[in-house]
C-alpha cells in the first residue's frame, strides 16, 4: 500500500452535439461510433484521469527478478481498478446516479489518438495529478487510465464487444447479441 497513491481529475461537461458516429463535448469532437452510442440517452459524461503514481512502477523495476516484476505489477492493475471503482462510487453518489459504465481511448473503435483531447477537457492534467502524455498517447505513469464514465441504463463493458479470446485483462464474455446492436 506504501507504493500505492491514486490520483483522480474528472470533469463534469455536457454533451453539446451527437452524431451516429461522433460526439461533442464543449466544442471538442471524439470519433466512436460505440461511445455515441453509449451517450446518446444522456447529457452529461464524466471525463477522467486516473492514477496509482509511480512508486510501484519504480520499485518494480528495481528488483532483478522477472516474478517480484510480475506480482508487483499484477498488485498494481489491481489497485487501478480498485481506484476506478472507487471514483464510479464517488461520482455515482456526488451526482445522484445510478448504473454508470466507462469507456476509454484506444478501446473498441475510439482511436487512442484522441488522448490529447481527452486530456484538454480537463485542463492541466500533468500539474493537477502527475499524469503526461507521450508523443504516441501512452501516459506516464504507466499505471494510469483514462476515458469517459457515464450513466446508462445497463451496463456496459468494452469486453463484451471484444472478441480477443484468452485476454488477462478480460472483464466480462464476448456477447454476440450485443456486438449486432452496435454494428
């Protein structure tokens, strides 16, 4: 837990246009046909940057041993999700919602290029809680994650339209009925 410091930023914008395929969020545009679809009952998402720091990465690179690597890295997906989990909760009772999913950049069809204007919703995230981007939209610290949480009426994971079979980081099955609703 020593090596273990979450850091969230989120925002609470509404959604100025729709498409079939896009969205808008104040003035800034997003391509994915899966995310439109997620949002097109609802007015406002919840934009977010969310880290565990770089201690336990540190420290992990440290040791010599491939399996302390390993299990400190598994400890630290973990704690990112224990994190992401806590700031659906936090948001879920700040805003009186109820069933809230998420979806981030580079998921299903929402290229990982729009990071950066992910992150320009938010303003200065590098400051506000220690995350940057790279030139190829990766975030530093590694163990950080980013996306849109919103309302919605049943839940959803991006797993479920990911066919990749055998995934570790697997959250839900592949479901075949709901991948026809979004093609």
């Amino acid at each position: 837990m020593s090596l273990v410091h979450p850091r969230a930023l989120y925002t609470t914008p509404y959604i100025t246009s729709h498409g079939s395929d896009t969205l808008e969020i104040e003035g800034v545009k997003f391509t994915s046909r899966i995310l439109a679809k997620n949002v097109e009952k609802t007015e406002r998402v919840f934009p977010y940057v969310l880290t565990i720091g770089d201690a336990l990465e540190s420290r992990a690179s440290s040791y010599e041993m491939v399996a302390k690597q390993l299990i400190l890295n598994a400890m630290g997906d973990v704690a990112l999700g224990s994190s992401l989990n806590y700031l659906q909760r936090h948001i879920s009772q700040q805003y009186a919602l109820g069933t809230l999913s998420e979806m981030g950049p580079g998921q299903l069809d929402w290229p990982m290029s729009e990071q950066r204007q992910l992150f320009s919703i938010l303003g200065d995230v590098e400051t506000t809680v220690g995350v940057k981007l790279t030139q190829s939209m990766m975030m530093v610290p590694r163990k950080s994650i980013s996306g849109m949480i919103f309302p919605t009426e049943v839940t959803f994971t991006s797993c479920q339209l990911c066919q990749r079979k055998n995934c570790p980081s697997r959250k839900a099955s592949y479901d075949k009925g709901l991948n026809r609703k979004y093609t």
